[in-house]
C-alpha cells in the first residue's frame, strides 16, 4: 500500500507520499529453522538484505519535489518463535509467539527533479 502523512518541521509541515512500492530484491544468506521441544518452532535469519523501488513526493510551503527512490536494507537479523499447540479436533495450528527482528545500514538514494 501507498504511504503518506506529514510531519512537522520548523517553520512548516512536510507532506510526503510514497507510492508504488515494490521489494525487488530479497537474500537470506543464513536461515535456520529448529524445534523448541514442548513448545514450537525457533526460525533464526541472519544477515539477510531487501532492496525496495519506490515513487515519492514532498510539498511544504517553499517547494516540492518528486522521483523515484531505491531503499536497500542489510544486516537484517530475525528471530521469531511459533508456538504450535493443537486445537480442539488435534489439529495442529501455528501462532507467532514472539518476533525480533533488528537492522544494520539503510542505503536510501533519491532520484527527483531538484
């Protein structure tokens, strides 16, 4: 989905909008999964990276500006828990216990008209 709002600054408020936002590129060079005796599942990602394309657009009352941007995002590390109990038929079902996830760099380059 597309993202806008605004944010006050100074003098003024900054609109922005962020359209079109795709993930084009996604890596999990280290991914592990195990199982948590008595109570599920433990995923642990490291070291993983996304690259997202995007549209932007800001307006405050100086100027504005549009273009495309490319956000890429490295030395993401995830470690998440399911817990995995049985429901009333003996079912399994799955439910996210717990969810960690931290980032290292984020590379953010603006293409735009100014």
């Amino acid at each position: 989905p597309d993202l806008s709002g605004y944010e006050k600054f100074g003098l003024g408020n900054v609109k922005y909008n962020m359209s079109r936002i795709h993930v084009t590129a996604v890596e999990f060079p280290s991914a592990s999964i195990s199982l948590i005796p008595g109570t599920g599942i433990k995923l642990v990602i490291g070291n993983a990276s996304l690259t997202i394309d995007m549209n932007w657009n800001i307006r405050t009352w100086m100027f504005k500006d549009s273009g495309r941007s490319t956000v890429y995002i490295s030395k993401v590390f995830v470690t998440a828990i399911f817990s995995t109990p049985l429901d009333n038929m003996g079912h399994t079902s799955i439910s996210l216990t717990s969810c960690r996830t931290t980032s290292g760099d984020i590379d953010i380059k603006l293409n735009g008209k100014s």
